[in-house]
C-alpha cells in the first residue's frame, strides 16, 4: 500500500526508475535495444503506471458513470 501511496504522487517514478536501468542492462549485452526502443518503453511505463494507479485511487461511488446521473422522479 505503501508503494501505491507514493506511485499516487508521482507516477512517472516507475519510468525514472526504468530510464536508470535500462542503460544499464543494454551497455552490460543483456538487452539490445536503441535509445528509440527504450524511450518507447518508458513512456509506455509511464502511461501504465499512471492509468493503473488512477483507476486504484478513484474513488469506487465516483467511478460509475450511473453514480453522478441524478435518478428520475416519479410523478405524484
């Protein structure tokens, strides 16, 4: 929970993380991939990371699109 809570504040740390390694992995020979290829898959991280911890936090009465529209009245 702990990590949710500070993947709430700041989503993009899951994609500064993989900037950081990525590098690493491809100058050691255990991934071959060009600066294209991993700026690719650390945006595709961010967006991820973002969208999941969106729908984590969303509160679940608001996530319903039915919840926000009024219910109709009854004539008397």
């Amino acid at each position: 929970m702990r990590l949710l809570n500070l993947l709430q504040r700041e989503p993009a740390a899951m994609g500064t993380l993989l900037t950081s390694i990525l590098p690493c992995l491809v100058l050691l020979g255990l991934l071959h991939l060009d600066e294209k290829q991993i700026a690719a898959l650390v945006v595709a991280v961010n967006a991820l990371v973002a969208f999941y911890v969106r729908l984590r936090v969303t509160p679940k009465d608001l996530a319903s699109p039915l919840a926000q529209v009024p219910a109709p009245q009854q004539a008397s």
